[in-house]
C-alpha cells in the first residue's frame, strides 16, 4: 500500500492509502471528500505533518493522529503498510484498520 498525506486546507491533512500497483485517481479523491482542491505537501511538510519521512509514512502511530481514506479494493484483505521505517512494512487487515481510524472507504484509485 502506498501511504500518501493529502492536504485539503490549511493545517487540514489526511492519509489516502491505495494499492502499490495503482495510483491515485484525484477526481474520485476530490469526489469522495467533498472538496473541490487537495494537494500533496512537499516532503519537509509531510515531515512536520506526520512525523514521518517520504517512503515510511503510515496511519500507525502518525503523531497527530490523521484522518484515513482506504481504496475501496483492499477492503476485506490483509494489506502491508508502512511500518514508519524505512525498507520495513506492517501486516495489518484493512477493516481492523477502518475501525481503528473510523476511516472513509471509497474508490479513490486507477492503473496507472
């Protein structure tokens, strides 16, 4: 899964996780937040905003706490996610981690 930190407004970040093999589908993201513009921070922003580094960024343990959006296609399955250190990862199941972070499940994703 990649982990990538969104940012909806000023001081307003989430997380939108999406399937290593697929990338993100920024219409379906805007439609499924009810936003009309999100962006992606720079890489010192993210830092700030996750207390992770590009390449490890996770929901676990992100410090504060960020809201999630899961792609809809890993729900029910076991995914791997950034464990916060780099060349490590985490098994986690996808909906343990839908309640955990009472996350928004929608189809956020496309092939590249």
């Amino acid at each position: 899964m990649k982990s990538l930190l969104l940012r909806t407004g000023p001081d307003d970040y989430l997380l939108a996780l999406v399937p290593g093999d697929r990338s993100l589908d920024w219409p379906k993201v805007r439609r499924a937040l009810g936003v009309n513009r999100v962006t992606l921070p720079d890489a010192e922003e993210a830092f700030r905003a996750t207390g992770y580094r590009r390449g490890t960024i996770t929901p676990l343990g992100c410090s504060p706490t960020r809201r999630v959006l899961l792609d809809a296609s890993v729900v029910g399955r076991r995914i791997g996610l950034g464990s916060g250190v780099a060349g490590r990862s985490a098994l986690v199941y996808a909906d343990a981690l839908v309640r955990a972070y009472d996350a928004v499940v929608a189809d956020i994703s496309a092939s590249p």
